[in-house]
C-alpha cells in the first residue's frame, strides 16, 4: 500500500476528482486527459479478487461508459523496440537487447528504483533482467507507429481480463495511456 500511495504521489500532487469525457477529434470521443486528477478519489488500487490475484483498479465512485477512469504517462519508453521471440529478447547482441539495456541505465535514480520492483515471467529466466522486466510488463502505447514501447507505475501493474470492462487508449498529443471505461461502472467495480 505504501508503494502504491507513493506512486500516485509521484503521478499527481492534486486530489482533485473530476474528469473530462467531452468529444475530441483526436481521440473520437475522450478530451485532453486531466492528470490533476488521473489519481484522485475516482480510483482506488487494492488486491484483486480475481484468480492469480495482482494489483486490480477499483471505482471509487460510479463512472459511465467512456469515463477516463485512469490516465498515466510513461516513466519508460523505448523507441524502436521491435516484438522479438524470447531467444532473441534475450541475446546480449541483438538489438532490443541493447535498446532496454540503455533506456534502462538512462532512468533516474527513483524511476531505475522503480523499475526493478516489476517481476519477470520465467520463461525469461530464474532471475529477474531488465530484459525479461521489459518484455513481460511493456505495453505497446502507439501500434500505429514505430515508437516502440512503455512501462507505466500503475498501469503495468494491474490485472488482464479476458472480458474487460476497460480499454486503453494512446493519446499521442500528451503521450498518456487513458484507461476508458467500456460501460458504466458502479463504486467498488474492478
């Protein structure tokens, strides 16, 4: 909980709780994201109750389809990083390999702290390496480019879900991932 508390701190010095849904060419239907809010009073992170268990994103209050229910920018990002096997992730000449090595080192003291409390899948190996961090927690933010990809605080932490209730979505202008409500949510919903 102290971790989480410190990342939303770290994310946003407001608590202010409202957010914007207001129609955007950009985006079809989602406004400029209001990081003054993007961890206010409309989300809590706590335990999941889902199988495997995880962080899950609770409403904390009743939210409608299309409601940013959450929205963070990057603390990681590496461009050019291409989708290789696990062989390949792993090789010390290829070239992902040394994109995440250096994007990696080049990381703050806090955000390289950061990093290396994300775990690894183990089929990258019984020890955790920035590569195998990398490629079990990166989230592609923009597939329509070659920008590569992103890790999040908060956001590659939480739960997959084979019937998601939520999307994200990439604004490009702010280089935020939005997590959008796909229908109306009541208070407590994961």
């Amino acid at each position: 909980e102290e971790e989480i508390a410190h990342m939303e701190e770290a994310e946003s010095d407001s608590s202010s709780s409202s957010r914007s849904s207001s129609s955007s060419p950009e985006l079809g239907f989602i406004s400029e994201p209001d990081f003054e809010a993007a961890f206010g009073q409309d989300v809590a992170v706590k335990p999941s109750a889902f199988f495997g268990g995880g962080l899950g994103l609770f409403a904390a209050k009743a939210m409608k389809a299309r409601d940013v229910v959450l929205a963070e920018r990057p603390f990681l990002f590496m461009k050019g990083l291409d989708w290789v096997d696990v062989e390949e992730a792993l090789d010390p000449k290829g070239k992902s390999w040394n994109i995440i090595k250096n994007s990696v080192d080049a990381l703050s003291g806090k955000d390289k702290e950061l990093f290396w409390t994300f775990g690894a899948a183990p089929l990258y190996g019984e020890q955790a390496t920035a590569q195998g961090i990398v490629w079990t927690n990166m989230i592609d933010t923009d597939p329509d480019q070659e920008v590569g990809g992103s890790m999040f605080r908060l956001t590659c932490r939480l739960n997959h879900s084979c019937a998601p209730n939520v999307t994200w979505k990439y604004h490009r202008a702010s280089n935020a991932l939005l997590t959008v409500a796909l229908e109306d949510l009541e208070a407590g919903t994961e």
